[in-house]
C-alpha cells in the first residue's frame, strides 16, 4: 500500500466512525387538542364502571382508560356478582377491541362474496327486507337479556311469526327446570355456598364455566376463608378432575350420567337420619315416611356397585351433610349433559330443600328474589328485555332449526353468537340456515356462522356501545346491569341495536326509542320507582349517571330471607319425582364416553382468536396455543400411545384428531376433549388450530327439558399417524411432580 | 524515511495501529465532547413557542401549562385549548397564533418535538418529585430564559443519582428501573 492510499482509507474509515455517531432519530409529542374532561386526568387514566359481556354472567367491571384507550378491565368491587373479581376472558376483552381482525365496514353477500358497502346502504337493505318479512323473522343471540333483544322485542315481539332465540350455555333450560316444582317461579338454583359448611358438586365446574364462574369463585373464598372458624369443605363428584375439583377436598370418579343415582342414595341416608333422630324439621312426617319408602332402592348397598365405590363413601358423603350443616349441593354439567339431567337435578335439589330444612335460618339461598316472584321485579325486568327462560336453550334451538327447514322465516338476525360452531353437528344448523332467504349477522369478527349470513354488520365492542343487561343469575337481590361506552369506538363501528332501530323506522316500524342510549334510559325510568335504595331526589339525568358511575342498579335494601319450605302438597307429590333413570347413550357400542368440557379461556369457542387468551395455560394441563385428549394413562398404555402421539376419536357424526394428553384425573373409559378449537374461519389465531369436539356430537336431548345432552355421547379411539410436540407450560404434576400435589 | 522501505508485515502493523489510533481519537472525542454537543440539542419546534416570552418576561407559572405533573407521572404537553384560552384575543392576529388555532379549529394536534426524554428501561415520576419541591429548572435548566428549549442537562444516570444521594432519596435500582 503506499502513502496516498493509506492516507485516503483512514481518512474514509475516521469520517465513517464520526458519521455513525452523529445520526439521531428525533420523536414527536403529540398533544391533545381539546384536553378530555376538564378536572380528570388523562395522563394517568380515568375509570369508568359497566357491564363485561364476555358471557351472560353479567360482571360488573371497572376499566381503566388512558387517553381514551381502554387500557385495565378489573372487577367492580361493589359489584354483586363480580364483587370485584374478573375472569380472564374479561380481563382479556381490552385486546379484541384493538384486534386488527375486527370488522370496520358493513358487508352484503353478492355473487362474487362479500363486498363492503356503506351505513346508509345496509339500513336500506334490511329495512326493505323487514317490510318484505312481514314478522316472519327470528332474532337469535346468545341468551342474553339486554337492549338488543329488549328493542328487538319490542318491535316485532307481538308480530305473528316472530321468534326468539337464545343459543345460551348447554343445559341451561335442565338447570331451571331441575327442582322447579319446588322452587316459587322458575329460577336457575343458586344454593349459598357462602355460608356452607359442606358441600357436594355433582359435575359442577362451576369455578370455570357456566352460568356465573366469577360469583362462584368468590362463594368459594367465602367459603373456605371467609368466616373466622370454619372452613368450608367441598366434594366433587364427576368423571373428570376438573380446575373445580382440584380445588376440592375429595374427587369421587362417578360413572357418567349416574350423578343421579348417587344424589338420591345420599338423600336415602339423610332422610333415615332425620327419621331416626327424630330432627324437628317444617316437614310433614308422613312425607319424609313416603320419601323414605321409595328411597329404599337407592340404599347405599344396593347402589354402590354401579356407582363404583364402596357404600360407606355414600355414608361419608350423607352424614356431613346433617352434621356439618349448612351444606348445599350444587348440580353442573356432568348431570345437565346427559338425557336424565332434569330427574337428577330434582334429586340434587331434593337434598337442597332437606338441607334448609336442616339448617333453617343460617343459609341465605341466592334465588331468593323478591317478596312476589311471579308478578316480582325481576320477572318484569325480564319480560322488558325480551327473552325469558323459554326462549333459550336447545329446545329453542331445534325448534328454530325446524322453522328454517319449512321456510317459516323471510329472514333472520343473529347477534353475537356462534352456532354454525358451536352447536353439535347433529342439529344440522348450518344446512337450515342456507334455507334463509336473508340473514343478518351482527359481530365484531368474521366468524363460521358471519360467514354464511346474507349481511354482516361490525358491532361496537362492548367496551364502546350502550346497554342495559339483565343477568341470568341475580345474587338474592335484583340486578339491573348498565353497559356504557367506556371509549370512542377504535373502528368505524356501529351499534348493531341503532342500525336495527333505524331500518325499523325507515320501514315504518313502531320503535320504542331513536337510540340504545335512549332505550336503555327508558328502562331506567322504567323501573326507577322500585329501585330501592336509589336517591330519590335526583332529576332523571343525574339519576341515570348516579348509576352509571356504580355501574347499574342493585339493592341489598331487599330482605334475603331464608327459603320457604315447600307447600305440603308439593312435599308429598315429590314422592314421584325421586327417580334416577338410566343414562342413555348415542353410539353406545363405542366403548369410551366422550367429555367435551369448556376451558377458563375459550368459553364456548369465542376466545380462540385472542392471543393473551390462546398464550394463558390451562389450569390443569398447562397447555397453551394447544388442542388435545384427555385420557387415563391406563388408557393411553392400553392403546398404545404416549404423550404427544395423535389419535382419531371419531363417532357416527364425524371424526377428529387429537394429541393425546395422558391424564390420571379421569375414569380409564372416558376421554376428554376441549370445546372451543377447530375454528374453520376465524381469523389467523384461531383458524386451523385443533379440531371442533361438536362435530362429533349429535342431538340427543333431555327427556324433560329438551337441553343439549353434550355428555351423551360415546366414541372410539384409535391410533393415528403422527406426533405432536405439547406446548406446556410447566409439569401438570406441578413443580415437584407430584410430590406436593398429590392426585 | 519513506514508508515504502518498511517490510510488509511492518506496514501492516503501522497501519493497523495508525487507523486504531484515529478511531480512537475520534471516539475520545465523541465521549468528552458528545455530551455537551447533545445537550445544545435545540430542535425546531412546529409553533415558535418562547418561554422567554411566557414563562419569563410574563411569569406564568410552570404548571399552568404542564399540568398534569404535580398530579400524574408525565407532565405532559398542554392541549392545544389552553393556547386558546389567552390567545383568543391576545395577539390572535400574529402569525404563530394564527397557526395555533388553525390546528385548534382544524381538530389537528400539534405535534411537538421531544426535547426530554428518558430511554424506555427508565421510569420518572414527576409527581413525586413536584411532592418533594423539586424546582423544574433543577433538571430542565432555566426554560424561563430560553426562546427556543434546548437541554442543558444530560439526563444520564450519574445526573439523577447525584441528586438522589445528595437529598437521600432512595437509590436502590427499583426506584428508577421497575
């Protein structure tokens, strides 16, 4: 190299060095131009009280919102039934407000798919088809009791043709219909857990899903830790270890669909201690000596065989249930999910009415609602807001099915709800639907059911849309939910309830409001005067944000007073209802029983698209962005596999794969498979990842109430190519592998 | 004593050691004068904003305008209403005025250039820090005296614990790096 070069290299290296260091990216502030809410602080967030949606539980929540983006959902703690908790799937809600999935634009089915059109174009369009349906129409949610079905309601509620639909959580209609006969009014049973000292759950995983998995996980503290010297003890008797049952004190392996039957062996040794120890109860004498005749068939001995369990566990279970009164015994989806489900709720609820007997005055029983049930508050909230009891449920579902297939309905509006997923394969919803000749879909995503409607329309988030909600379960005291935008919606959305509004009006409609926000103070007003413990003094708008900032209305003012013993005639005609009918089965010569069961986080299938909820580990398995089986390592040694390898589960209606997860928390002759996977058109998350349990599924019902019977269901269970790699967690025997843990 | 009459591993090595020590200067000089060159670091603002003018000659206080700090962590840049509320009918004739409220009227923030920041493994908390009656010119310098807001300090770390270890603030890591 000679001199120049050297020179001309450094010279280009030094200035390289310098030029390197030199570069600064400069950033912006961006001020707001009108500062929000003169006195609040939107630097550091403000928090506004409404109603989460996730579900029809009905949680109050507060959420905390920085410069106008929701940012923190928590629990509202003054809540009744949150009382200030949140489930994940609430807690998880901020992150599909900002999905990048979300629908922004209305869209209308064409021949060459679906094209975006205007607001104005989508209200002319179904206004034109509301005056062609003539009432002919259907409005299916997802059960839920709110301003969308309460204006639905109102305008084509009376109109000949019209139905409502309620696609809720299976075996909603047996839970209500379960016990009825002794209970006031129809009411979904909600014994105090709080106050229990004992207590039996036949199949309830009610800690994880269900009508109210937030109320029940606060009961469950109340219960073990809430009063200064007792702690609560808790039983669980199903086919599977479920998050629920792992936090009880004993797991009983019950056969499925045999919950019944050891409900009513239990009420046989409770009804002979009564009788021998001569308690003084409210109930007549003669009754208990009719119960107890028939009852004698259900002795322990004779019994245990089929129950698989020795008869003195039957004892272990029924003397507690005297001694350590209060005791409450709560029935769940193992007894809902198969066609007995109803005669084995009134024998859950059997053991109910004698445990308040026993107990008298020291249990508070949550469905205790108003001094006049019939004509009470609740009642009239209810029928304001449209669906009552009857319009939800399966049955509901088949006869909608049913409707579609004849052509009885012009047209169709689905709110919310899923059931091209999420309803079992042998209620053929799809096939019906096409019959159609217009649906409209209301969503916030393209789903499997959005995509086979005529017309779809983005919804507001529920974090950013008005609405007063009625929640299935009520606490003991009436409630009356508000559900108010807590930000400006993120994408140009509207609210589905005004967009129907305004295409009634345009289809000259009689309305009952011009806007939701307007509906959902129309029910305030409506109901203020019974609203207990409301200042009186306010004007109508002050009152509505006096409640706003509460997030709705409730009342402890209401006495919750203890329940009343069933009228004797009642008492003596229960004789009849005490029965534990066997199970029966679709595909029974398969030789294992199939128990699909919903996680924390994919509740019915509508969690699978959000990330936070697919990245959160299932409680038991510790699984995460995973699908999988469930089976007894006895099973799996069997046929022959280990963890990982797949497997084909497959019944008359279709077939799935699965990797298979060996589990000692389940029956050797049953296998587990989570519902809320396989989406076929969901969005990148959800779409492809494992398979739908539904489609296994066919249609068999209760034979009183005509609820799903989901747990009915027996499958085979091969060997199939392949392997998976299971994304965990952790160890599902905990850290120390079962040291610590001990199943 | 011409360079070419070195050997070739020998050039080599003069080389090698002549460049690193080049670099090295320039490095040098990066690190001792680098802070000073940053902290004049006076960038263009959208609005020609003075606090000379507002805070100094006028003396309107601090929190008038930023004031979220003694309430929140940020102290925040005013929204643009709080130019209006004076600029209404003081000056609204003149030019940078005229700007203002065309953003204002337009629904157009304005978008500011950082003077201060903090790298993001850094957490500050104005609000105790106005709770402790720290002065704002203690870390900003006199904004009161300057037309065009430049930093006077450099917010390194050593800045921040000199105070903390002179007033017995809590210096263990947490404080600032949770």
């Amino acid at each position: 190299m000679d001199r120049r070069s050297f020179l001309k290299l450094s010279g280009v290296a030094a200035s390289a060095s310098v030029v390197g260091a030199c570069s600064r990216t400069s950033q912006n502030v961006i001020s707001f131009v009108e500062a929000p809410n003169d006195g609040a602080n939107p630097v550091d967030g403000d928090w506004f009280a409404t109603t989460c949606r996730e579900c029809n539980a009905g949680c109050g929540v507060i959420v905390r919102t920085v410069n106008g983006r929701a940012k923190k959902i928590e629990g509202n703690a003054i809540h009744p039934i949150s009382r200030g908790k949140a489930c994940a799937r609430s807690q998880a809600a901020v992150q599909t407000v900002y999905h990048p999935e979300r629908l922004t634009t209305p869209m209308l089915k064409g021949a060459g798919g679906f094209e975006s059109i205007g607001w104005d174009k989508a209200v002319d369009v179904i206004s034109q088809r509301l005056t062609e349906a003539e009432g002919k129409l259907f409005y299916l949610n997802n059960g839920a009791n709110d301003a969308s079905s309460g204006i639905v309601n109102e305008i084509f509620g009376k109109m000949d043709g019209f139905l409502n639909v309620g696609n809720s959580e299976p075996g909603f209609e047996s839970l209500v219909a379960g016990g009825a006969a002794l209970a006031e009014s129809p009411r979904l049973p909600f014994p105090d857990l709080d106050h229990a000292q004992f207590a039996i759950l036949f199949g309830a995983d009610i800690f994880e899903s269900g009508p109210s998995p937030v109320f029940w996980g606060g009961s469950f503290g109340e219960c073990r830790r809430g009063r200064a010297s007792v702690r609560g003890r808790l039983v669980y008797a199903g086919s599977r270890l479920s998050s629920t049952a792992a936090v009880c004190d004993l797991w009983l392996p019950v056969p499925p669909g045999k919950l019944g039957l050891l409900a009513l062996s239990v009420a046989q040794v409770v009804v002979d201690i009564i009788i021998s120890r001569k308690l003084a109860l409210t109930i007549p004498r003669n009754a208990l000596g009719r119960w107890s005749e028939v009852l004698k068939d259900y002795d322990p001995e004779k019994v245990a065989a089929q129950l698989e369990m020795p008869a003195e566990y039957i004892h272990k279970l029924a003397i507690p249930f005297v001694d350590e009164s209060p005791s409450v015994a709560i029935a769940g989806a193992d007894v809902t999910g198969h066609v007995n489900g109803v005669a084995a709720l009134d024998a859950v609820e059997f053991l109910n009415m004698l445990s308040y007997e026993i107990g008298r005055e020291k249990l508070r029983i949550h469905e205790r609602l108003t001094p006049e049930p019939n004509e009470g508050l609740k009642r009239r909230i209810t029928q304001a807001l449209g669906v009552d009891h009857e319009a939800q449920g399966y049955k509901r579902m088949v006869e909608l099915v049913a409707g579609m297939e004849q052509g009885k309905y012009s047209m169709g509006i689905i709110s919310h709800t899923n059931p091209v997923f999420d309803t079992p394969a042998g209620l053929k919803f799809k096939d019906a639907m096409s019959k159609v000749g217009f649906t409209v879909a209301v969503a916030n995503f393209m789903d499997e059911t959005a995509a086979e409607a005529t017309l779809i329309l983005p919804d507001h988030h529920w974090l950013e849309g008005w609405s007063v909600q009625n929640p299935n379960f009520v606490p003991g005291v009436p409630v009356l939910n508000l559900q108010q935008p807590v930000i400006r919606p993120f994408v140009d959305t509207r609210s589905g309830s005004d967009i129907i509004l305004a295409a009634a009006a345009a289809a000259k409609l009689k309305t009952p409001a011009a806007s939701t926000e307007e509906f959902v103070q129309g029910k305030v007003k409506q109901f203020r005067a019974e609203m207990l413990g409301a200042p009186a003094y306010l004007g109508d708008e002050e009152f509505f944000r006096h409640l706003l900032r509460n997030g709705g209305w409730w009342s402890s003012e209401i006495e919750n007073e203890p329940t009343p013993t069933p009228p004797d005639s009642v008492l003596w005609e229960y004789r009849d209802k005490l029965k534990a009918p066997e199970p029966e089965f679709d595909g029974a010569e398969n030789p294992f029983y199939l128990h699909p069961f919903q996680t924390v986080h994919m509740g019915r299938g509508q969690g699978a698209n959000n990330g936070w909820l697919q990245e959160a580990p299932d409680p038991i398995t510790t699984l995460m962005w995973q699908f999988w089986v469930e089976m007894n390592p006895a099973t799996a040694a069997k046929l022959g596999v280990v963890e990982g390898d797949m497997v084909k589960i497959s019944s008359a209606h279709g077939s799935i794969t699965a990797p298979v997860f060996p589990y000692k928390g389940i029956r050797p002759d049953v296998v587990a498979v989570p519902i809320g996977y396989g989406h076929t058109n969901y969005g990148k998350l959800a779409t492809g990842r494992g398979e739908n349990v539904m489609t296994l599924l066919g249609a068999k019902q209760d034979t009183d109430s005509g609820a799903h019977a989901w747990r009915a269901q027996k499958v085979k269970v091969e060997k199939a190519q392949g392997r998976m790699k299971m994304l965990r967690n952790a160890h599902p025997e905990g850290e120390y592998q079962g040291e610590v843990f001990q199943l | 004593m011409s360079f070419s009459k070195f050997s070739p591993i020998a050039k080599m090595v003069i080389a090698f050691i002549t460049t690193a020590g080049m670099g090295g200067g320039v490095f040098a000089a990066i690190v001792y004068f680098g802070p000073i060159w940053l902290t004049t670091w006076a960038p263009a603002q959208p609005i020609k904003f003075s606090h000379k003018l507002h805070a100094g000659t006028n003396k309107i206080s601090c929190e008038y305008c930023h004031s979220y700090a003694r309430r929140s962590e940020m102290a925040s840049i005013p929204s643009a209403d709080r130019c209006v509320y004076c600029h209404d009918y003081i000056k609204a004739d003149a030019p940078e005025i005229v700007k203002v409220m065309d953003h204002y009227n337009g629904d157009k923030p304005i978008e500011w250039v950082k003077v201060f920041d903090l790298p993001d493994h850094v957490w500050f908390n104005h609000k105790r820090h106005i709770a402790k009656d720290v002065p704002c010119q203690k870390c900003h310098g006199p904004v009161e005296t300057m037309d065009v807001v430049s930093r006077t300090n450099e917010f390194s770390m050593g800045f921040c614990l000199a105070c903390h270890q002179e007033n017995e603030a809590p210096t263990d890591c947490w404080t600032c790096h949770t």
